[in-house]
C-alpha cells in the first residue's frame, strides 16, 4: 500500500469512528483490545498446546503399548504392591480421629 492509501483508509477510519456513539465507541475499542488480546496472550500459546498435545499421544502410545505387556509378579512383590495405599490410609485415618475430636 502506498502512502496516499494508507492516509486516505485512516482518514476513512476516522470519519466512521466520529459518526459512533459513545457505546459504539466502547464496543469498537473493546474489539481492537480484544484483537490486541489474542494477538498478545492466546496466539503464542498455540504453539505450546501443540508441543504439549505430542506429548500426550506420545505418552499415550507408550502407556498402550506398556498395557499391552502383563507384568508378572511373585509373591513377595506382589503383597508390596497391595500394601503401598496403606500408610496413606492409616495417616488419612488417625487425620480424621484428631478433626473429630
């Protein structure tokens, strides 16, 4: 766009700004601020949700294929496993005992 364009679609833009209301005028400046907005905080962003999206479906494949596979345990491990939620429970537990009281 060459200058005498520009001049003439900002003076064209200035013109219509005049003709608006005092609500007209706070609506368009709410769209500019809301354009400014996107532009500023939510467009970087998309290239973090993509990165983070890969990752999941990565994880996700991994975690199938991991599924996939039965693990075998003997007994020893196998009592370990089923004692893990234990401890978490008793201190839940002797928690509530001391609320109650």
């Amino acid at each position: 766009m060459d200058r005498y364009a520009l001049n003439n679609l900002l003076s064209e833009i200035r013109w219509q700004i005049l003709r608006l209301s005092a609500v007209g005028k706070l609506g368009f400046g709410l769209m500019v601020l809301s354009v400014v907005f996107f532009l500023a905080a939510v467009s970087p962003q998309y290239e973090t949700l993509d990165q983070v999206q890969a990752k999941v479906t990565l994880l996700q494949q991994q975690s199938q294929r991991d599924a996939s596979q039965p693990i075998q345990l003997d007994d020893n491990q196998t009592i370990q496993v089923f004692m893990i939620p234990f401890p978490m429970l008793i201190h839940r537990l002797i928690g509530l005992k001391k609320s109650m009281l």
